[in-house]
C-alpha cells in the first residue's frame, strides 16, 4: 500500500510559478509510475501528467504541454510537478496518484490504485 501526500499549492498570478510535491510513503515507490490529476469546480477530474517508474518517460496533456514538468526522485519517494506560465484555467485541485504498473503511462484514473487528498492552486488574472 502506498500513502500520497501533496504539497505546495497555492494562490498566484497568472504566469506565476509553482511546484507542487507528491511524498510516498514505503520502500516500494519506485515499483510504481505516477500521474498528477486535476479537478476544477463543476468538472471531472482529468489527467495532466504522467512518468514511468524511472523517470525515463513522460507524458502531458495538451493543456499544459511546454508549461509543466513532472519529475521524481525515488531517493525521496517523491514526485514533483513544476508549473509554469500559470493561466486562471489552470486553478483546479491537484491530485497525484500510483500506478502499480511501473512501465506504464497511464492516462486514465481507472489506472491509478492510489490518491493524495489533494493540493488547491489558484490562478488570479
């Protein structure tokens, strides 16, 4: 089983910055892929990022291609999502999740075991 607890949410301006953390608990982290997830009000919750268990491979929705990075340090037991030239569309609650299958990239939730209670950010125009 893994624990996922999100961090570094907040309120800025828009083409601000931010990172937000994702910290795993127990030794099998790097057994694991890992996604960022978002959810605004009044709309489903849609995938922005994914990384196999490496880190060798990534992947992005078009939204925020070019804006974020994910990255992670199985050392930490950690995944990161650096957020970039912000936009309003972007304020949503922010949500990482695992992925039991290490190699994969997943873009759906259905392939997600595991859920942080999520980070709020807020982009202000």
């Amino acid at each position: 089983q893994v624990q996922l607890v999100e961090s570094g949410g907040g309120l800025v301006q828009a083409g601000g910055s931010l990172r937000l953390s994702c910290a795993a608990s127990g030794r099998t982290f790097r057994r694991y892929a890992m996604g960022w997830f978002r959810q605004a009000p009044g709309k489903e919750r849609e995938f922005v990022a994914a990384i196999n268990w490496s880190g060798s491979s990534t992947y992005y929705a078009d939204s925020v291609k070019g804006r974020f990075a994910i990255s992670r340090d199985n050392a930490k037991n950690t995944v990161y999502l650096q957020m970039n030239s912000l936009k309003p569309e972007d304020t949503a609650v922010y949500y990482c999740a695992a992925d039991p299958t290490p190699l994969r990239i997943a873009t759906t939730l259905s392939a997600y075991d595991y859920w942080g209670q999520g980070t709020q950010v807020t982009v202000s125009s």
